[in-house]
C-alpha cells in the first residue's frame, strides 16, 4: 500500500497569513487528476465572508470565473467531526460561508475535473475582500492521477 505523498500531490494553495483582504491561491492544473480536495483552515474571524472555487484556461489565471460546485465539509464545534453543508447560493455564486462564529475551523471542499466548465483546467480558492481571519490556509491535494507513474504528476505549472 503507498502513502499519501506517493498518490497524491500536496500543494500550498494559500500560505498561513492574517487575511485582511481578498487572496486568491496558486491554480491547479486538473489535466492530470481527476480530483482536488482543497482544505481550508481558518483562525479566529473578525469578519466573515464568502470563499469562492475559481476556474481557469491558464496556469495564469486567464479567462478566470467562479466555479459552481453542490456541497463542502464543516468541521463542527473544536471536534474532528464534519457535517456535510450545501453550498450557500444566495450570493451569485455557490461559496463556502465563514461566519463570525467560524473561528479554528476546517472547511474541505473537494472538486472533479468533470465540474470544469469545457476549456478550464485550473482551479483555485479566493478568499473575500471583507474577509478579516487570524491565520487562514489552504492546502490542496490533487489526487486520483490519470495516468500511472512513478512519482505523482505536477499540479502547478
């Protein structure tokens, strides 16, 4: 049996910061994987928002546009439990809701290259304008690799 590192490939999408503002994480090619499990950690929030999945043509960012997707994951209370959470549609587009009360929380949304839009290959978190959180991070995990290797493909180009 491999490991983890062996099967997928780990990316710092977002490093650990105080977000004051709108971030937006490194883009992962999809060409090589079926899957990215992004997991979004976040310290104590001053002021809440709306995380977006974004999708792209380039390694750039070129052509970028929110991403659609059904549901994320919600670590509940301070606990290793998750409660599955329908993306939260009020705004214009699906988004992971952070409220007031989300502080030292995890969220994982995980996205399938079939959801890209014909195209799009890259895909990415951004964080909102009005977002204030003490340490937030993302970490991506590209994993389900379409061909065989000895070493899992690249993720970012």
């Amino acid at each position: 049996m491999q490991s983890l590192i062996e099967e997928a490939k780990i990316i710092n999408g977002l490093s650990p910061a105080s977000r004051n503002s709108a971030a937006s994480g490194d883009w992962v090619s999809m060409e090589n994987y079926d899957k990215v499990t992004f997991v979004i950690s976040v310290g104590a929030v001053t002021t809440g928002g709306n995380v977006l999945i974004q999708e792209a043509k380039t390694a750039a960012g070129g052509s970028a546009a929110t991403l659609n997707f059904d549901y994320y994951h919600k670590m509940t209370a301070s606990t290793d439990t998750y409660t599955k959470t329908s993306a939260n549609t009020a705004s214009s587009a699906d988004c992971i809701t952070v409220g007031n009360s989300s502080d030292n929380k995890i969220f994982v949304v995980e996205i399938r290259a079939t959801q890209l839009s014909s195209g799009f290959k890259f895909v990415n978190v951004k964080t909102p304008a009005a977002f204030s959180a003490a340490l937030t991070s993302v970490v991506g995990i590209a994993h389900k690799a379409r061909y065989a290797q000895s070493a899992p493909p690249t993720a970012l180009v």
